[in-house]
C-alpha cells in the first residue's frame, strides 16, 4: 500500500518489529515524530 506516495520494494516486506515497546515520541519543530527502534528480518 502506499501512505506516504512512495513505492516499496519486495525486500521491505522482510523487515519489521515484532515489538515496538522502545518506541518513542518526540516532539520537533514541524509537529510530532515516532522515533522506531531498528527494523530486524521477519520470517
């Protein structure tokens, strides 16, 4: 699916987060940004 208007590749659907708990909120100048923790293969 395209959110943002970019195009994905095959291989971005091997990676992700089975827990996003460290995730963090930061507040930036522009707003709000999710600050995710680094994205590990997924089998």
């Amino acid at each position: 699916m395209i959110y943002v208007g970019i195009t994905g590749n095959y291989t971005d659907n091997k990676y992700g987060w089975t827990n996003i708990r460290n995730a963090e909120i930061m507040r930036v100048r522009e707003g709000y940004m999710i600050k995710m923790p680094r994205a590990v293969p997924i089998d």
